[in-house]
C-alpha cells in the first residue's frame, strides 16, 4: 500500500505522497492570453446576434461539445471587434452559468467565432496535465463543484469567476500514472453511460406513452367500440359520436380574484404543476417589485400560462396565493382535470406552436381570448369522470416506474462520481 498524506482539504482527505494539489493557474501555457473571461454584456448584447456568421461559443455548444451546428452568430464586423475572445484549436471552455464548470476542448477542425459571455476559455500546458483526466474530474465528477462550495460555503452555485478558476486545485499524479488512471477509468465510465443512456430512452419512451394514453383518452374516449363521427376539428380527427364539440368560450370561464396579504407567489411549471415557488425552488426566478396585475388563486383552480403552455405548463393548482397575469385562471362546470388533460393533449401535439403567431422561439401566445375560441371535445360529465379515473390511474402507475428508473439513474450517477474521485484522488490505486 502506498504511502498517503494529508492534502490540506478536508473534502479531499489524504492524497498519494507523490502527488500534488495544484491550482489551475499552475497548469496553464505561459501565453499571455492563456486564460480570458468572455466579453461584458455590454459588449456582446442580444441586438448583435444575428442568423449566420461567425459563431459565438455559448453554454450549449460547451455542454453539448458540438463544434458542427449553431444558432448564435455575430458579423464579420462584431468577430474583428471582439479578436480578443476568438476562439482558437486547443482552447479549453468553461461555463460559468446555469450548468456551471462543465468544459469541452476546440478540436483542430472548428468554426471560427467568439466565446459567450457566460464562457471563460482558457488553455493549459500538455506537458503538465492530460486533458482527458482534467475532463473526468470536471465533467463527470463533483470534484470541482464541492471545492467551489468548500471555498464559498455556499449551498447554491450560480457563477464562476476568472480568479475562482484560476485557484481551483487539482490533483496533479505523474503524466505516465494520469494516464494509467484514464486506462482504466474508461471503460468503466463508458459501461455507465451505457446503462444511463439505456435507462433514460426507456424513461422517454414511458414519457411518450403517458402522452399518448392522455390524447387517445381525451379525443376519443375509452370503449374502442363506440360510433365514431368527424369532428371537424383537424387534431380531433375522428370522435365519439354523442360527444360535442363546443368553443372554449361556452365552457370555461375566467376568473380574477383579488389578492390576500399574506398570499406567496404561485407558478405554473411546465410539467404541469400548479404550486407556490417555496414548494419548488426560489432561484432562477425574475421577481416583480410592483406585482401590477396580480391574481389570487385558489387551490383546485385550473390554470393555463400563457407563454408556456405550449410546452405543458397547464395544471391545477394545489396551493392558494398569487400571480401575474400571464396566468390564466380559469372555471369550468365540466371535469377541470378533462379539461386540463386535453388542452395538455395539444401542447404534446404541437398544436399550440402551429398556432403560433409570434416571433419568440418555441412559444405560444394562449392569452384567454385564444382559448375561447378553441375547439373542446364534450363527452357527458360521467364520462368525463371515467377518462379522467383512467388516465390519473395509468399516469400514478408509469409515474412510479418512471421514479424507479430516475433513482436507478441517480444511483449510477453518484457511483461513478465515487469512482472517479476515489481514483483521480488516489484513495484507489490501479493495480
């Protein structure tokens, strides 16, 4: 057994007596550029993007290493004024927002462009460290983000800063030991992300049945027997034909109900769940200072949002508070969860972005005067009651094994974490 000593972190505990803790300023090139923060806002706003051009490097590209398709570019003019932040083979980004400290090298073959504001690029000597063993600890492993939070004493990380990397440590073996650590780390981890890759496209497959059983069940009800008729609707298509089909506007009604003092702000998620902030999360929210228009809303109102509803953010709400008025509250003396399954059954479909008018990307406007005029298909209330009986019990049963499967998931997830830190900090040795 080798001889181990104290590394001086706590989170990290002893460490071979060979090895060192370097910080990552250590081990960059000696250019004078070897580390660069993106641009200011001010410098890179909205207003420069444009559809083609020269690229701009953002947290996709970074997360997702895709050096072949973009959609955020700048002109030839903005690249030229930017030249400090081009983007070179060998650089090295970092995201420093949202999904933070994942990176990704520039291959030899890229488009040329500028990093994002939201990316710090920065480039590190090979003679030093193996990139790939660097990759493992920051992409694959908590390494990094624990160390920011030891430094912090944070719970929470929203950014990293240019010092913040610079003084991030890292384990530092001999080059010929980094890359007996990869030999054998590899395999390993590929065997994971198989399992994981396999394990999520069965979750997505169990998500697109949960789908299909909601729009089947609403459109065309539960006995397969039954006299069919058009609908005269195109994404209806054929229906029960004792059900009508009735405009929004005789059958639901919007509701504004004065706010209470002590009422907590309610969101529409796009999962579909209606419920006070508090109960979810408090970050990553714009909060109104003047909450102009705000709404009370009680528990068992049905509620549509009116920029996500496109996605699925229709539910009913399980908690009483307040909104903005980009929720629509609404009523209804038919089955609000009929209701609610069937509009979700559009979103699913895509209806509401064919319907879309606007220019925002991947959005919908469904202020109350649209779903007035929509088209609702109308089974008698029993039925109703029945198809909705049916879809709660499929979704509680496919819901189930959909959490089994996300903890099979999270279970991979921090094993091969484990795995990781225990080698790359050389409490394991590869023998």
């Amino acid at each position: 057994m080798r001889e181990m000593k104290d590394s001086g972190y706590s989170w990290v505990g002893d460490i071979p007596q060979s090895w060192t803790l370097v910080p990552i300023k250590y081990l960059l090139t000696q250019e004078r550029d070897a580390i660069k923060v993106g641009p200011f806002g001010s410098q890179l706003a909205g207003n420069d993007f444009v559809d083609d051009g020269y690229w701009v490097y953002n947290q996709r590209a970074v997360i997702d290493q895709n050096f072949i398709d973009n959609t955020v570019f700048v002109t030839k003019d903005k690249y030229e004024a930017l030249s400090a932040f081009k983007v070179r083979k060998d650089d090295i980004l970092i995201t420093t927002r949202g999904t933070i400290g994942r990176i990704c090298r520039i291959p030899a073959e890229h488009m040329e462009g500028i990093i994002h504001p939201c990316i710090i690029k920065f480039r590190i000597d090979d003679t030093k460290i193996i990139y790939d063993f660097l990759q493992r600890i920051f992409n694959d492993s908590d390494f990094v983000k624990r160390q920011i939070l030891y430094k912090s004493n944070a719970t929470t990380i929203d950014v990293i800063y240019g010092d913040t990397l610079k003084n991030i440590v890292i384990p530092v073996p001999s080059m010929h030991e980094q890359q007996i650590i990869l030999d054998y780390l590899n395999p390993r981890c590929n065997e994971i992300d198989a399992l994981t890759t396999d394990i999520q496209s069965q979750i997505d497959i169990l998500e697109q049945y949960k789908r299909s059983i909601i729009t089947e069940a609403v459109t065309k009800g539960l006995n397969p027997e039954v006299d069919m008729k058009d609908s005269g609707v195109r994404w209806i298509g054929q229906m029960p034909s004792h059900w009508d089909c009735i405009r929004g506007k005789y059958i639901l009604r919007y509701l504004q109900k004065p706010i209470r003092e002590d009422d907590g702000v309610i969101t529409c998620f796009r999962d579909g769940e209606v419920t006070l902030r508090s109960n979810r999360r408090e970050d990553g929210f714009t909060m109104s200072d003047k909450e102009i228009g705000y709404q009370g809303i009680d528990v068992g109102d049905l509620v549509v949002h009116g920029m996500d509803g496109f996605a699925g953010a229709i539910g009913i709400s399980d908690s009483r508070g307040k909104a903005s008025p980009v929720l629509n509250v609404l009523d209804t003396k038919q089955n609000k969860r009929y209701v609610m399954y069937y509009l979700r059954s559009m979103a699913y479909s895509d209806v509401f972005l064919a319907m879309a008018t606007g220019i925002r990307v991947r959005s919908c406007d469904l202020r109350w005067n649209k779903l007035t005029e929509l088209q609702y298909p109308v089974p008698p209330i029993e039925e109703q009651n029945q198809i909705v009986e049916y879809i709660d019990s499929v979704l509680q049963r496919t819901n189930e094994v959909i959490a089994d499967k996300q903890s099979q998931l999270a279970t991979l997830d921090e094993y091969k974490k484990s795995l990781i830190f225990e080698y790359v900090t050389g409490k394991k040795e590869v023998v």
